[in-house]
C-alpha cells in the first residue's frame, strides 16, 4: 500500500511538471526539464514525455542538446537521420551503474522551432496583445536556452507586434498609457526608437493638455523631456525653419517616420517650444516688452537669433506708434537702434515725428516751448526753416528773450529797426554801397539826410536854394576858412525825401586840384 501511494504521489509530481498542453507547451521541454534537474531522482521510473532539439546521435542512443545525460533507445523507434531537428520522446529516467539515464521506449518527429514558431503565429489573432506575448515568450525561451539567434529577432518581433496591438486597442492615449508601453518594450529589449516613440508621445499629450488650461506650468513636462532626452537642452548648430514647423505640425507622426540624427534635432524642437512658450507668456501687450522677450530667447534659445530680431521689432514697432509718450533721451536710443539695423529712413521718421508732436503740443504764447523745439528741430531733425519759424514766433511772444536772439543769429538771421533779416536780406543790406558807406565813414551819391549824418554825423552849415524846380541844399562840413567837405542834396519840389547829387573836397578844390565828385542826374 505505502508502495502504491509513493507511485501516485510521483505521477501527481510528474503531470506537475509535464502537465497536458500542447506539444510544444513549456512545461514539456528540455529547457524546463534540465531546469528541474534536482528533482530527477525523485521522477526515476515515471514515465514522461520530453521534446526538444537533437545534438548527436547513433543506432543506440541520442542527446538533447544542453541536456547532460543520454537518452537510450529501449524500444522500437524510428531510425535517426538529419533530417530530425526537433523529436519528442516518451520513456522513464533510470539509473545504471550509478549513472542517471533516459530509456526511451518511444520517439516522434516534431517540426523544428522556426516551423513550429511561422505555424503558430498564423493562428493566432493579430489583435490581440496576448497572443503575441505568449508566442513571443516561448520563442524567446527556446532562443535563450539554445542560443539561436535568428528565433531571438522572431521573438523580439512579436514582442513588438504585441507592444504595437496594445497601442493600437488604447480607445484614448493617455501619457501614462503610452508610458506603460514604453517601460514593457525597454522590458522586452526591443529597438529602443519604439519606446522612444512612446514617451515622445506621452510628452506631446501631457504638454498638449497643459496647453488648455489656463495657468499651466509646463515645467514638470519640461524636466521630463530633459530627463529622458538629456540632448533636448543642447542647442542646434542651425536652425531648420521648414522642417522644425512640419514637426510642430505634426509631431508625433513625424517623430514616429524619422531616422536617429532627425529625432535628435526634434527633441530639441520639443524642448525650444515649451521654453518659448513659458517665454511668451511674459510678453506684454503690443510688445511693449519686446527686447526682454528677445534676450530671454537669445539666452535659452540661441539658435533662434531670427526669433529674437522678431520681437525687439515688435518693440521698436510699438514705441515708434506711440513716439508722442517718450522722452526725449528714449527717442534718441531708438532712432540709435534703428541706425544700427540700417534702417537709416525709419531713424529719420523717428526723430521727426517726435519733434513734430512736440511742436503740435505747443501752447499759443509757449515762447520758451517754441525755442526748446527750434533746438532740437535744429540739432535732432537738420530742419532749419523750421527752426526759424519757430524761433520767429518765440521773439514775437518775447522780443526780450536772448536766447532766441543768440539762436536766430547763429542761423545768420540780423534784427533790423525791429525786423529780422533772413540771410540773403543780410548779405544784400551788407553789400549795399551806401550801408558800406556808412559802415566806413563815408558818403556815397544817392544817400538820404539821415544816412549822410549816420557817416559823417551833422553838417557845420547848411544853405539852401531853388533851382530848375528842385530844392537844393549844401551841407558843408569843417569850420570857416577850414572846410573840408561840402555835399550837395537835391529833391523835385514833390519828391519825399532829399538824396546826395554832389560830394566835393574843398580842401582838393582850394589846392588847385581837381575835386573828386560824384554826380546823380
């Protein structure tokens, strides 16, 4: 009896091992069964079935290979050639002679591994994940235990096939889904662009989902990029407009299509946007702010110099709309910055505007106003008449001021009995011969009363007399006996004023020389 319930006891521990399944079921393989070894002795006498690859073989006896004990033929088998790859084989360990054995009492030809692998994978359902994992783990197994390389990428591609199933049954891709994946493809040991896919797309999700809320912080999303993408901080040589838009785009089908060296720049083009914009949140209204948006780019984004330019325009653009609320120095940096960029038209309009706003802010009796403005039309804008104009109506508000004096004479401007001369009025007063006259102390036909006396001051003696219808009178200069000068003036009876028709040296006359005259007919 103890006998008959040891026996039942080793036949249930046997179908442990062996258990019922399918040909090709684990638990029936030599993988399995040399794993078990330290339980050989306990299975002596129970009979079992086994399958696995042929390593050798002759008329008495064959070996599995990895297997280290023999396997002997006690009954009648078919007879081995080469064209048995894989065999199942049914019989009992024994030991003889203290050495463990296999009695095989019969033995079938089985498909070899790649047959079996190609055969098992048209049943199964291509959709479903499961099926892929299980055919993947057996031929990764058999792989493993009897290094077989080309089994091994079969294995592997049905991991994959199995990873790629379950992406495809997940209804709505969450980031953590997709992070999943990514972990069980890196399990798996699969190509490392699948789960670098996977985790490019859990990002785009996560960060996409950010951008609809108001407030979001993408920091945590960035942290993770540069975790898993360490080379996303690092910048590019150059920038690639049309591709970095198509990915934007589209990112996870681009990703998904592109080669290594193309991720690698995508990475970045990932990383870049979210920085950019964190950046632009900051961005006032109108771009007011446009030169701290662009040094925030220049520093994070250096690849972007194209970007940078793009908002410090916004801002010159900005403050050139608003020029009548700047002050004056402000005005002069931004015509300054305008210089720099070669846009010498638009720091010319600069300048101008900002004067004319001023000038149009005048107050009707602003006389300092109107000189302050006369200035920088003068120093900012080279608008000379202008500036005289301006000037002109500062000196009729305050005739006092000296500063406008100075500034109207510096612009070769003259004031005469109350009037300005521009300076051709002031060159054509200076050349006059009788203004040169007078300047120099002398007398000139054609002059008036009041000019002769501004030369020479007044006559000694005047006389007076009619003649052909004209008023004539001498104005002699010198005392009696001592005469130097003696000028005849003339006017018609109706005429307005008397003018100099004579000028004569009487000292040149008394010496018998002839006088030096000269006449007005």
């Amino acid at each position: 009896m103890q006998r008959l319930i040891h026996t039942c006891c080793l036949s249930m521990f046997c179908l442990s091992l062996i258990g019922t399944g399918d040909v090709f079921a684990a638990d029936r393989s030599i993988q399995n069964f040399v794993s078990q070894r330290e339980q050989w002795n306990k299975l002596l006498g129970v009979t079992q079935t086994l399958e696995g690859r042929v390593s050798t073989y002759n008329s008495l006896s064959m070996r599995f290979r990895n297997c280290p004990i023999p396997f002997y033929f006690a009954g009648k088998v078919p007879r081995l050639d080469d064209s048995f790859q894989n065999v199942e084989v049914t019989g009992q360990l024994a030991r003889e002679n203290g050495r463990l054995l296999f009695k095989i009492t019969s033995l079938k030809k089985l498909p070899g591994d790649l047959e079996h692998f190609v055969t098992e994978q048209s049943k199964i359902d291509l959709s479903d994940p499961r099926d892929w994992y299980e055919l993947a783990n057996w031929g990764q197994q058999r792989a493993e235990f009897y290094n077989d390389e080309e089994l091994k990428q079969k294995a592997l591609n049905a991991f994959r096939r199995g990873v790629e199933a379950e992406y495809s049954q997940l209804r709505v891709k969450q980031p953590e889904n997709l992070m999943k994946l990514a972990e069980k493809a890196q399990e798996f040991k699969l190509d490392p662009r699948l789960a670098e896919a996977y985790r490019h797309e859990a990002l785009v999700l996560e960060w996409e989902q950010l951008k609809k809320q108001k407030d979001s912080n993408a920091d945590p999303v960035r942290a993770q990029l540069i975790k898993l993408f360490p080379k996303s901080i690092t910048p590019l040589k150059a920038d690639q407009p049309a591709e970095r838009k198509r990915y934007l785009a589209d990112q996870v089908a681009e990703f998904q299509k592109a080669n290594p060296e193309q991720r690698q720049q995508m990475f970045r083009w990932f990383y870049s946007q979210i920085v950019l914009d964190q950046i632009l949140k900051g961005l006032a209204e109108g771009g007011s702010n446009g030169f701290k948006i662009a040094a925030d780019i220049k520093k994070q984004l250096p690849e972007r110099p194209d970007l940078a330019r793009q908002y410090e325009q916004m801002q010159l653009s900005f403050d050139f709309h608003r020029i009548d609320e700047l002050p004056r120095q402000y005005v002069l940096d931004l015509a300054k910055e305008y210089q720099q960029r070669g846009d010498q038209t638009k720091a010319k309009q600069t300048l101008e505007n900002w004067v004319e706003a001023r000038r149009k802010k005048l107050e009707p009796g602003d006389a300092d106003g109107r000189v302050s403005v006369a200035r920088d039309l003068m120093e900012l804008t080279g608008n000379r008449p202008g500036a005289v104009k301006l000037l002109l109506q500062a000196w009729e508000l305050n005739p006092k001021s000296t500063e406008t004096a100075t500034m109207l004479g510096r612009l070769g401007y003259m004031l005469h009995e109350d009037k300005w001369l521009d300076p051709q009025e002031v060159k054509e007063f200076r050349d006059d011969p009788i203004r040169k006259a007078i300047r120099n102390g002398t007398v000139v036909a054609g002059m008036n009363r009041d000019q002769v006396k501004k030369a020479l001051g007044a006559p000694t003696q005047v006389s007076r007399s009619i003649s052909g219808g004209a008023i004539n009178e001498l104005w002699i200069y010198g005392e009696a006996g001592n005469q130097g000068l003696i000028i005849q003036l003339s006017r018609k009876q109706r005429a307005d004023e008397f003018k100099v028709i004579r000028i004569k040296n009487a000292a040149a006359a008394a010496g018998g020389i002839v006088p030096e005259t000269s006449t007005v007919e």
